[in-house]
C-alpha cells in the first residue's frame, strides 16, 4: 500500500508505443508484430532510453518530482523534532 500523500504508480503496460521522430511527429511501434531481428540490442537500448526520458518529461516526472519533495519535507521535519529532544 503506498504511503499517505504519495502518488500510486500506474500500470502502463501495453503492446504498441507511439513514438517521437526526428521530425517530432508520433508513430506507433507493435512490438507483438516486430521481427525479433529487428531490434538489435543498441537499437533497443536507445528506444528504451527516449521512452524512459520522454516518460520522466512528462506526468511521471511530475509525479516523481513531487513524491520527492515530499519525502525531503517530511526528512527535514523529522531531523529537526529529532533535534529539539536532544
């Protein structure tokens, strides 16, 4: 169960992902029809790379952001009430 105030991470999951290109116009990659000799491993690694960084550009990154901020505050609290029984 995720902790009060912290954002529940969402199931993403699916067979196709649409993609930028170079020329920022989207299309969409079946992964369940691709070829497997399609996809070498540096290909792969930077499709996962671009997805991971456009997901943490966008609502995740902002979700993530928060949470973190979140846990400092709440780290700092604790620090200084930890403090002042001393």
């Amino acid at each position: 169960m995720p902790e009060a105030g912290i954002d529940a991470p969402q199931d993403h999951t699916q067979d196709s992902y649409a993609v930028a290109d170079d020329d920022d116009e989207a299309s969409t990659i079946n992964f369940a029809e691709m070829d497997e000799s399609i996809l070498d491993e540096d290909t792969l690694r930077e499709l996962v790379s671009q997805m991971i960084r456009e997901e943490l550009q966008g609502e995740l990154g902002d979700r993530i952001t928060r949470n973190v901020r979140k846990l400092v505050r709440r780290e700092i609290q604790r620090a200084l009430a930890s403090r002042e029984f001393e």
